[in-house]
C-alpha cells in the first residue's frame, strides 16, 4: 500500500470533467450536441453568449465541458497539441469516418495499438484534439 493509501488519501480517483476550449461557444455547443446525440445540462452565461457548457456523457456520465477561449488559463497554442483524452465507442473506424464528415481534421488514423486496443484521433472543428478509442479493458471494467 502506498503513503497516500494508507493515510485514506487516494490520488486520482478518476476522470470528472474534460474541458475543451473553444472562441465561438454556441458554434461548438450545436457541433457536440449533434456529434453526441444529447443536450448540455449546465450552461453558464456570462453578459451574453454562453462562456462554459457542459454535457454529461456516456456510461459513468462523465463530464466533457465547453469554455469560451476567453477564459483559458494560458493563451491556446497556434496548433493543436497537448493532451488527448480518448473516449471509448463501438468501433473506431465508423466513428472516426463520423468525425471527419461533421467536419473535422484527421490527427490520427485509426491504428491497432495491440490486441483490444484501437485509437484515432480528429481535431474538431475549434482547434481541440478528440480521442477515440475501442478499449477491450474499458468494456472488461464495465462489466463488472
């Protein structure tokens, strides 16, 4: 058992909210509500348009927020770059072929990282880079 086990204190107890950034967010609200197929359930207005829209999604309602790009932290980069959260679908390729007609970019055709694993990604249509994945073990975890 590690420090932190031991004090009841557990690091990183699993994913709450990923934030994407966006300049126009009704623009990405409309995009992300068609790509998932749901509504935001949090918008949070400020003078005006929307400054930050959140959607929960998928099998454990995770959240995947919207932020108007005024509000980053530290200016975006001129490129898409940094991290990539994927999210687990059916299958990579239907949903890739998906992204690119609604209008994104490839950033990563879809490869066989090992038996159950296959990743890709797009960079949707505001600059963020949108993982995808088929995760044997997400479904293993799941079905427990």
């Amino acid at each position: 058992m590690s420090p932190t086990e031991s004090e009841g204190i557990i690091m990183l107890r699993g994913l709450t909210t990923v934030v994407l950034f966006a300049a126009d967010v009704t623009a990405a609200a409309r995009w992300y509500t068609e790509l998932l197929g749901v509504e935001p359930y949090f918008v949070r207005p400020v003078d005006g348009p929307p400054a930050y829209i959140e959607f929960r999604i998928g099998d454990y309602q995770h959240e995947l927020g919207l932020l108007d790009s005024r509000f980053a932290p530290h200016p975006r980069p001129e490129a898409a770059g940094g991290v990539v959260t994927y999210w687990h679908v059916d299958d990579v390729e239907t949903a890739f072929e998906r992204l690119l007609t609604m209008g994104a970019t490839a950033h990563d055709k879809p490869i066989e990282r090992g038996p159950g694993f296959v990743t890709a990604s797009v960079i949707d249509p505001f600059g963020n880079i949108l993982g995808v994945m088929y995760n044997q073990h997400y479904l293993d975890v799941l079905g427990r």
